[in-house]
C-alpha cells in the first residue's frame, strides 16, 4: 500500500497541465487551457483544464476530475497505476517494502518474457503459408493482424528455444508466466501449432494468451494462459488497450464473447469492443469499462448460453453501475454473433442491434420473467412469487439509488404489485434519503446565559427545506473548489455543523475533518490545498461523484473567487440567522404561557439578529460593487 504522506507530496509537485498535456493539445485561454475532449469527439474545445484549482472539465460530456482520475479514465489504470505514473515522471519511487520489490522485479520478468514471446510468435507467423491462409479465410487482414500483433506457436515441443538460449529456457520465470510447463522432469512449450492472441493490461504490456486451433474439431479448441502473477483472468479483457482510444472518441464500450469476435467487430469499424477471457463478466471487469466510459454495450448470442452470460454481465454490472451510468444488452439473432452478423450483412446490421438494445431496466425484468416462465409471462401468483425471490439479491447489491427505485418501479408493473410492496419483500427502500439524528428537546438558548458566550447550536432542522439546502450547496460548492476555507472558516463550521442535520452538512463536516487533517502535517502549506488534491484522497469514496460534479460546473468556474467568498459569509450569517429566529421564536412562546424567561438574554438574541441582517446587506452590497468594478474596468 502506497503510504498517503507520498501520495500528498506527489500530488502537491504534480501539475495537472502538464500531465493531460502529454496526451492532449492545449491552448491557454484566460485563467483555463482549452481543448478538444479526448472522451468524445468534437470540433470545437469544450474540455477545460484549471491549474489553480488542479481540476479538469468538459463541457460538452461532462466528463471531470483530477490530474490521478485522467489518467485512470484515459489510460484505465487502477489509483495506484497512476500514482506511480505520476511520481515517474517527477522522477519519485514509489516506497514499497521489500517483498512488493520482490514482486515488481518478478513481474518485469515475466512481461518481458511474454513480450518476447509474442515478438516470437507473430513473426513465425508470416514464415507459415497455412497459417496465413487460415487467417486470410477467416477474413483478417494483414492490418489486422498487426495491430493486434496476432501469432502463431511453432509445431514443436520446445519452439521457444529458439529465443530464450544458453540455459534461460530452463529458467522457472518461463514456467511461472505460462509460457512452459515442466512435467516429469521434462520441460516443453504450451503452445504448439495454434494461432495467437497476445493479451495486454492497460499499459500495453503483454500478460498472457489465448491460443487457439487451426485444425477443425481439435480439441481443446482454445487453449489459454494459466494465472500467474501478472494475469488474472477475472480482472482482464481482452483489447481493451487497443479499444481504449475508440472508447473514449465513441463515448461507449462493447463487450462481446471471444477473441475473433473483438477482432471481426474492429474490422468492421467497431472500435472500442473487448472481450472476457474465457470466463464471465465480473464487476472487476465492469469497473474497468466504466473508468473508460460511462456507457457499456454487452454483446451476447440468442441462445440459452448467451442469455446465461447476459444474466451474469447484469449480475456483475448492478452492483458497479451508478445512476449517471448505462448498460445495454444485445442479444443476437438465433445461430449468429457479431463475426457472423458482420459478414453477412456489414456493419450496419450489427449497429441496428446496438439501437435496439435492451436497457438494463428493461432487461432485468424481461429476463427473470423469461426464467420464471419461459417466455409465456407471469400467470399465477407463484410464479411473481418467485420472480421476487430472483429480484432480491439483485436489487440488494445495487448502490445506485435513483436507478434503483426506478427498477423497482418497473418490476413492480411486471409482477402487479404495488412498488412500496416489491421494495419491502425485497429489503431494499424506495426513498433511501440519508436519514438525520433524532432532534433533541429545545432550551431556546443558544448562548450561556451568564455569560454570553456562543455555545453548540441546538440540534432541529431550522435549517432543512429547500430554502437551506440551497444555501448548503453553494456551501459544499464554495468550500470544494476553494479547499482552504475550510481552514479559515473552520470556526463557522465547527458551531453550525458538528451536530449534522443532512446530507449537505455531513458533506461538509467530512471535507472539513479531510482537510484538517492534512493541514496538521509537518511543513503543510495552504496553497497545495487545492480541489484536484482534496478530491485525490476522496477516490472510491461515494461522495466523490457529487463533490467532483459540483466543482464542475460551468458557473462555479466562472465564478470570481472575491464574489464566492461573499457567498460563503452571507450562507453562514443566514444560517447563523435561522437558528436566531428559531430561539426567539421559542422564548417569545414561552413569555405568552407566562413560563420565566431571561429579559436580557433575548434582547441580546434581538440585537445579534439585528447585526446580522446589517452584515448580510453589507457583504450583498460589497459583492455587487465588487462585479460592477470588474466588468467596468474588463
């Protein structure tokens, strides 16, 4: 594990200008470098970079995030693949301990041997007219095949000598990435006469193969990698390194079945497909797709093997998927896949399918009706009985709420049951609202009555109702894009929060302990408190969507940074104001039941409620001179 005080001084030297002007051209243009996006494709620059706030932006896809997310969205690497690309180019080491050492130098080894086997194998290629043949038959072109460096295996037990001589064949890495297998004391390739698929991770290194038979009815008929160190089957897919740049020019991913579907659907313009690696889809798999784009495609054939890996492509894709992501589901016709459909109609067939995929809603529902009742719809009150059972686990695992309730609401019609009745034989809620603290019993005090001082808020929702949870928002807003207010404004905080009465509070509050903590470390300095750097160390965390969204957006960004400061003591003076009122409001109703209330200590609350009101029109008033001084003297 990469330990944080790292990850904090990398992110404070990384310049995020930099890092995304290595793979995009940009332009300076005021206070941000523009540029086109290169997550969708466009003619006129959307994509906004922001060095002061180390934060990125496109306008036109809404794609956004920091210097450590680019990368893992353009490239797919994991958080710490990117870390460590970062501290690369600072010229930084990663520090690890002295077995994750052991492992990386082992791990070079074995990429470095597969890479030479793969340089082995696709140059065997074109010294074998069968196999050229062979290739030509199934219609891959030369092009093709060297875009996906595909190979071929020599016809012989030990073909692999041939590049790792004087005694390297004998070396246990060979084994131990796959290549050799050692038996009886004797030793030979594992791969002999079959065509070849190098398979790559995310940074285009070779990791494993897939083998498969030229010879009709052989068995088996593809033969792959086993797991090693660096190949784990569940976690790779097949092209994705070669589909990464289509995906994000297309904005969508397409998952298909095989390695000649990948390679048929690439030829036919079909860009960004990938496949599984001869297993199911798992969420690993679906996470990887979605860090690329936030729509997938997943591709199956029409018989009962392909609605079973259907079945469990959405199995693995609703606990990943969030509410701002979509999932399709292309079920082909009977006797055809994507290699087949292309070249017996073209491409256009195949993107007529894509059309009229079914969405992942409506394929929830329409395949666990089709399980239940073979396709003839749900006819007695056992069969939604059991459609229900299939549907809890299911709706379970989902994190996405809105998504969530709205499936509910769709199976809900499928089975002729109310949605509330669906949701609570399933255990799951339709309104999963962040639920407050019970509010304790009001004194009507907000200050020490001796001696005046500003003690903890009284915890009610004053400040709950749409009124408040706008002015929250701007809050968060304020306090995300300018990460040291958090510092200043700490006090604020401190007595209007601590004791959280909603979602925006709590969001808040978790910024606000974010940032104290990092700010209490040795040599700490406020101006490396910026968005991308609070944001990094969010990564994973389910508030990280919403806070990257706010700091996205366009009017925050144009926002000068004199008038969100206004913003943030207006909000705190308002809700400082609410819980006045709320106090007053409480001992004048305790003055009308004749109860005893302090005379003096309301006339403080009166005279604070006074001050404020004045405060909020001198700070409205210096905002508005502050804009007209700008555009007048711009």
């Amino acid at each position: 594990m990469i330990p944080e005080s790292f990850i904090e001084e990398v992110l404070s030297r990384t310049d995020i200008v930099q890092v995304i002007g290595r793979y995009v051209k940009l332009q300076h243009k005021g206070s941000n470098w523009m540029a086109c996006c290169p997550f969708h494709k466009e003619k006129t620059p959307s994509f906004a970079v922001n060095p002061s706030k180390q934060f990125f932006k496109c306008f036109g896809c809404g794609e956004h995030g920091t210097a450590i997310t680019f990368l893992m969205k353009f490239k797919g690497l994991s958080f710490p693949e990117a870390i460590k690309e970062l501290a690369d180019d600072l010229g930084m080491e990663v520090p690890e301990d002295r077995q994750a050492k052991i492992r990386q130098a082992r791990a070079k080894t074995l990429t470095d041997y597969l890479a030479q086997a793969a340089d082995f194998y696709h140059q065997t290629l074109f010294h074998d007219r069968h196999a050229i043949e062979y290739l030509k038959g199934r219609g891959i072109t030369e092009e093709t095949v060297n875009k996906f460096q595909l190979g071929l295996s020599p016809d012989a037990w030990q073909g692999l000598e041939a590049i790792f001589k004087d005694k390297a064949y004998d070396d246990p890495k060979l084994e131990e990435s796959g290549l050799v297998i050692a038996k009886d004391g004797h030793r030979y390739d594992r791969f002999r006469s079959r065509v070849m698929y190098p398979i790559r991770n995310p940074r285009g290194q070779v990791i494993g193969f897939g083998a498969r038979t030229m010879v009709p009815g052989e068995e088996p008929k593809y033969l792959n990698s086993p797991e090693t160190p660096v190949y784990h089957k569940s976690q790779e897919l097949y092209g994705l390194y070669e589909a990464r740049d289509a995906i994000h020019k297309k904005g969508r991913a397409i998952v298909c079945e095989g390695y000649m579907d990948v390679i048929q659907m690439s030829q036919g313009g079909f860009l960004e497909t990938v496949a599984a690696l001869g297993t199911s889809i798992t969420p690993e798999h679906v996470k990887k797709l979605f860090q690329l784009s936030d729509h997938v495609y997943f591709s199956f054939d029409g018989d009962a093997a392909g609605f079973k890996a259907a079945r469990r492509a959405m199995e693995s894709t609703l606990s990943i998927i969030t509410d701002t992501q979509t999932a399709h589901f292309v079920l082909l016709p009977q006797d055809e896949d994507p290699d087949s459909l292309i070249k017996s109609q073209g491409p256009e067939a195949f993107e007529a399918q894509l059309r009229s995929a079914f969405p992942l809603s409506k394929f929830f529902v329409m395949d666990i009706v089709r399980e239940v009742s073979q396709g003839q719809g749900l006819r007695t009150a056992e069969e939604r009985a059991q459609a229900v059972a299939i549907a809890k686990p299911l709706l379970q695992r989902m994190t996405a709420h809105a998504l969530r309730q709205l499936l509910v609401q769709e199976f809900a019609a499928a089975v002729r049951m109310e949605p509330a009745e669906v949701a609570s034989l399933c255990g799951v809620t339709l309104l999963d609202v962040p639920q407050t603290k019970p509010a304790k019993a009001l004194s009507g005090y907000g200050r020490d009555t001796k001696q005046g001082e500003r003690s903890k808020r009284p915890v009610r929702p004053v400040t709950t109702g749409p009124v408040f949870t706008n002015i929250k928002r701007r809050l968060l807003q304020c306090f995300v894009t300018h990460p040291s207010w958090l510092i200043k404004y700490s006090d604020q905080i401190e007595y209007e929060m601590l004791d959280t009465v909603d979602e925006w509070e709590e969001a808040i509050v978790r910024l606000w302990h974010l940032a104290q903590d990092h700010s209490k470390g040795e040599g700490f300095e406020e101006s490396k408190l910026t968005t991308g750097y609070l944001l990094s160390f969010m990564q994973g965390d389910p508030l990280y969507n919403r806070l990257a969204d706010l700091a996205s957006e366009e009017e925050v960004l144009q926002t000068p940074e004199a008038v969100a400061e206004f913003e943030i003591k207006c909000a705190f003076l308002k809700l400082e104001k609410a819980q006045l009122d709320a106090q007053i409001a409480e001992l004048l109703s305790m003055e009308e039941r004749g109860e005893p209330v302090e005379s003096q200590y309301l006339e403080r609350l009166f005279k604070r409620r006074q001050d404020i009101h004045r405060s909020l029109i001198d700070e409205s008033s210096q905002a508005v001179d502050f804009v007209l001084d700008s555009r007048l003297s711009g």
